[in-house]
C-alpha cells in the first residue's frame, strides 16, 4: 500500500512547490494564515499542506511557525542558484504518461504524444527545458570535482 499510495507524497511536493510555499516560508511567512495569504489560498487547506509537508519532512514545525528543512532551502527557494523546482514541474507533467503504462505495454503507443512536450504545449516545453537546464547546472557543479580531467583538453557529452 505504502507503493500504490506514494502519489500522494509527490502530490504534496508538487502542491507546495506551485505555490511557493518555500520561497514565502524564506521571506519569513511563517504561519499557516500568512502562508495562506501571500500564496493566495484558504488557511485551512494551506495548514493542511503545511502539515503534510511537515511528515514528508519537507518543512519543519516549531511554536513560530513553519520552516524550511535544509534540502527545500537549497533547492526549493526560487532566489537560490540551486533552484530546482522547474525539475519538480516536468516530473508532474509526466504522470499522464506513467499512468498509461500498462497501456504503452499493451499497444506500444505513448500515453501522451511525446511532441508535447518537445513543442506543441509551450507550458510543457518551458518546463522541460527549464528542468534539463537546472539538471545540467547541477551535474556542471559537480562533475568537475569527481573526475580527474588533468591532461585532457576536450569533453565530449553524448545525449541520446
């Protein structure tokens, strides 16, 4: 069950994400109501979000409010440089192609027309080449310090 419920957990990620919970949370909007109002929501469905994130442990509860943990500060405050939040829409705009899975199995046929997402829907497309963009400037500011590129002059990145 922990499996087929697990949506829920990235669901809550998703929500918090889209309205900005984390940014707000670092400008210092601590509270469920003033959460509620800067994120332009109702206070009781925003405390509920607020404690799902909390379980999840993407924020931390105290007597003054709530708060970022360390991982939503470095990666879900959208005035950081290690912003990744375009990454976490792209992901939410292919659960329609996880969720046809047993039918591309049957069929062979993408649940959704890949085009979208390369093009047709402009939404769609700013999010994947904005989550591409973030995951190379990630790997950018790792990759130099985990392999040894002394002697060589040229990197060649093969995507497929």
């Amino acid at each position: 069950m922990r499996l087929a419920l697990a949506h829920r957990s990235s669901m809550v990620l998703f929500a918090a994400s889209e309205l900005d919970v984390f940014t707000r949370i670092s400008q210092g909007h601590r509270s469920a109501a003033a959460l509620a109002t800067v994120c332009d929501a109702r206070p009781e469905p925003m405390r509920l979000l607020l404690e799902s994130c909390v379980a999840e442990g993407l924020l931390t509860k105290s007597d003054d409010g709530y708060g970022n943990t360390p991982a939503t500060d470095a990666f879900l405050v959208r005035t950081k440089p290690t912003y990744g939040g375009h990454g976490l829409k792209y992901a939410e705009d292919l659960y329609p192609v996880w969720g046809g899975l047993a039918g591309l199995v049957r069929t062979g046929n993408p649940a959704i027309d890949p085009d979208s997402i390369l093009g047709d829907d402009k939404e769609k497309t700013r999010a994947f080449i904005l989550a591409m963009h973030e995951r190379a400037r990630g790997l950018s500011a790792v990759l130099p310090h985990g392999a040894d590129f002394s002697g060589r002059r040229r990197l060649l990145d093969v995507g497929r």
